[in-house]
C-alpha cells in the first residue's frame, strides 16, 4: 500500500460485514471495507453461500478476506476472476473462534511462523492483487506478533493489520496499546490499528504513533455514522434511512423471507441500541418472523 490519506475501515466480522452493511458504512465516511472473511476450501468447493460473499457495491477501497491453510487451495481459488472486484486481498490470521483455530486457520497461523511463511509467501505470489495479513499478538502464551509482522513483510504483504489482543483474549478485556507502536517500528510497511476504536481521541492516538489507518468493527455495529463522527464530517443521511437501505439490499440477497428476517433482526437489535426503551425494542424484535412486522417497527422509529 502506497503511502496516503490516514484510512478509516470496516473490520471484517463473520455474520456481520454484508456487502449492504459495507455499502452504508462507506457511504458515512469509511474510506476501506473488509468482506467477511471467506474460506478458501468452501471457494474451492464452489460453495453458492461462498460465493455470495463476494458481492461488492461501495466506492471504498475494496477488500476481500480470505481464510485457509492448504498452499493448494489457495493457489487455486486466487484463479478466479472473482477476485478483480476488489483492490486487496487480505489473509486471516487472526480468528479466535475454535472451530476456525481447530482447523489450523486463523490465529493458529502463528503457532509456527515458518509454516505461515510458506502459505503466506505462495499466497502474496498466486495473488492477482496485493496481500495484507491481519493478526493479534499471539497464541498459546507467546506473543510473537512483532516477528510474525517482520515475516510477513519479508513475503512481500502490502500493509498489515494488528489487533492488539491474545487469540484467548478474544474481545474481551483491552488492547495494548504499545504493541502497535512496537509491530510499526519494526517494519516499513503501512500498520492498521483494530481494536477499540471509538472516539477521535482513540484515532488521534493512533496517528500519533505512525499508525496508517484505524479498522473498526465491533463499534461499528449498528452505528456506521461512527466513520462521519470520528473524521468530523455531516452524515450523509438519518439512521433510520440506513436501516432503511439495509433492509431494502438484502431483499436482493436472500431468497426467502424466512431467512432475511432471521438475519435482519440481530442488524435491526444493534440499530436499535442506542434508542429510548430499547430494551423493550429488542425483546419485541426477537419474536418476529415476517418482514412486515421488521417494516412497522421500522416505521415507527
């Protein structure tokens, strides 16, 4: 990644980073969107919900996540012309979910460093775009993540993303804060802060240390006007039209109504957070079944 304008990204979340959702987030100021993150085995396997996942319709910088451990499999889906959509492909190395790790995927990368050489480095040169690597601190007690960035740029990665978290952290308790500044002085490629970005306090702390852009996603969820917040700027338009617009894209993506709804309603819970007798809200959105009854509480926000 070419030096330029400090970015502000969607983080790529599972079950969550719709190509709607990224849409409307770009459209409040996110400069970067992530896709979920897609397994290269599913690819593979011509998996139609996989595939699904790589429909993109924001102006932002365009993103695709990617997940796996088999050279092979990799090698051979970074065939596809699917990939021309987007501006990066970013590599996963970070999940802390179980059934992700038990696999040998996501944060389990960084348990042998010269193993994640070997897939990283096949997967920067089997690229038809430039490769980033996302990653936490460590894994199992050792927190290499200064040597595992060092192998990364060394195979050539574009930029990197740190969260600055254990893979038995999860998300719980807070990131820490020095490593990032540790992981930017020991390589020359752009580093991406992820984790607890919430106020222009957070992002000016960021820059101040050299970090390239701040990746939020957690706070993001339900609140995209966090992207015109924290840059300063006018949103682009209500929440309510957002959850609006949400909803009116996904009809395109899901197939039945049964399934949308059953998405939809943890979107419309998160939208809802932040509004008065919210708790009550969410208690009533977790008994609908029809679109109908997502339309009218829509209506009444």
């Amino acid at each position: 990644m070419k030096k330029q304008k400090f970015i502000y990204a969607l983080a790529p979340m599972a079950g969550v980073t719709d190509f709607a959702f990224r849409k409307i987030c770009a459209d409040f100021g996110a400069d970067m969107v992530v896709t979920e993150m897609i397994s290269a085995k599913a690819m593979e396997n011509n998996s139609e919900r996989t595939l699904k996942l790589f429909r993109e319709e924001s102006n932002a910088i365009r993103v695709c996540q990617l997940f796996g451990h088999e050279i092979s499999s990799l090698e051979k889906v970074l065939k596809n012309k699917i990939f021309n959509n987007f501006d990066y492909i970013d590599f996963n190395c970070g999940c802390p979910a179980p059934k992700i790790v038990k696999n040998g995927d996501g944060s389990a990368m960084m348990r042998d460093i010269e193993k994640a050489r070997e897939v990283i480095s096949a997967l920067v040169k089997a690229s038809p775009k430039p490769v980033s690597v996302k990653f936490r601190l460590g894994i199992g007690g050792n927190e290499n993540y200064v040597e595992f960035g060092k192998m990364c740029e060394e195979c050539g990665v574009s930029f990197l993303t740190l969260h600055a978290r254990t893979r038995e952290q999860g998300y719980s308790g807070e990131v820490d804060k020095t490593a990032y500044k540790n992981l930017i002085n020991a390589v020359k490629i752009p580093v991406f802060w992820s984790g607890d970005i919430k106020t222009k306090e957070d992002v000016d702390y960021a820059k101040s240390i050299g970090c390239a852009g701040v990746m939020i996603g957690r706070n993001a969820l339900g609140n995209p006007e966090i992207f015109s917040t924290l840059k300063g700027k006018p949103a682009p338009y209500s929440k309510k039209q957002a959850i609006i617009n949400h909803l009116n894209m996904l009809k395109t993506y899901f197939k039945t109504e049964r399934t949308l709804v059953a998405y939809f309603k943890k979107h419309l819970m998160w939208y809802v957070r932040s509004s008065k007798n919210a708790t009550l809200t969410k208690l009533k959105i977790l008994e609908f079944t029809t679109l109908k009854q997502i339309e009218n509480l829509i209506d009444n926000l």
